[in-house]
C-alpha cells in the first residue's frame, strides 16, 4: 500500500518534505520506519514471512512486525498500529523498549532504493501464537523460534537465503537485547 512519508537526510534529520512512499523508493530517499521484535519470557523470538506480493524481499522471514512510519506520525504510536494491523496485537506504547536507530540501504534494483533509518524496538509477547491474526496482505505466516535456533540460523543464513539480508551487526544488537531480558 502506498502512502505519505516524511523525508530525511542522509544523518536521519527531518526535511520538511513528504512525499508517497513508492516515490521516496524511486528516488532513494531516506524515510524513518518501525520495526518491532516480539519475544516471550520461554525464550522464542516471534518471525514472520515476508507475503509472496511484497516488492523487497518476498517470503524471506523478518522481524515480528515492520513498516513505515506515515507523514507526521509519531514513532511509537506508528509502532503500536503497525503490531496490530500485521499480527491483530493490541499493545500500547509502554509495551515497546526501544534498541536504536538504524540506518539501511537496500538497492533492490534501479527503480527501488530502499532507504530507512529504522525505529527498533522490542516487545514481549504475552500470548499464543494462535492467538495472532496475521495480515494475509503483509504476511504469509508466523512463528515462534527458539533463540538459539534463531541464532543458528542467521548463521546459515548467507547460504540458506532464508532470512532478510540486514547487516550482522543489526542482528546481534536485537540479540543480545532479547538474552538481556530473558
């Protein structure tokens, strides 16, 4: 789904501008967006598969939830709704302990030049799996990983191709946020 984005600077300061995200994707623009890692107290990290129509990295496995931030939008109520519409969570924002700001640069190709500075946070989850709805427009499926297995696998990762290509050092920052909490 398309929509209205703010524009930063190559430092994550705000423009002033907007503009639709598919634009902003054309151009190369940075934009600032969520991304929420959910975790439960028996030590399993929630991943969702990416759904088979999105334009960056369809059926890779990802954080629990991700998205864009809308023009104006504040970042943890953007985070908040986000978590509700791609897994049909009610959290509110004292729910999410913020890891960091990330900066990203993925060129899909040359009309899609992915550019975020990623808000991260995480959440703990509460509940059962079952007790998700996934957003079958965003997401094809859900599951809880141990995190050693999640670990394992991001090890594997550069010759399985299952999980999103993020930097390693982006992966083991939510890591060893995740073992601090557990």
């Amino acid at each position: 789904m398309d929509e209205l984005i703010d524009i930063l600077d190559s430092e994550g300061n705000f423009t002033g501008k907007t503009m639709m995200k598919s634009e902003a994707h054309k151009k190369g623009y940075f934009h600032p967006t969520v991304t929420i890692w959910c975790y439960n107290k028996k030590g399993e990290v929630l991943i969702q598969q990416r759904a088979h129509n999105k334009d960056t990295h369809p059926l890779l496995w990802d954080a629990s939830v991700a998205g864009h931030i809308g023009a104006g939008e504040d970042k943890l109520r953007s985070a908040v709704r986000e978590v509700e519409e791609e897994i049909g969570l009610k959290i509110s924002e004292k729910d999410l302990i913020k890891i960091g700001v990330f900066k990203s640069v993925h060129r899909h190709h040359p009309t899609l030049i992915d550019c975020e500075f990623r808000h991260t946070f995480l959440c703990e989850l509460k509940t059962d799996l079952e007790n998700l709805t996934k957003q079958e427009s965003e997401v094809k499926a859900l599951a809880l990983i141990p995190l050693s297995k999640f670990i394992e696998e991001l090890h594997e990762n550069s010759s399985s191709k299952k999980y999103v290509p993020h930097d390693h050092g982006y992966y083991e920052t939510i890591i060893k946020a995740i073992e601090k909490r557990l």
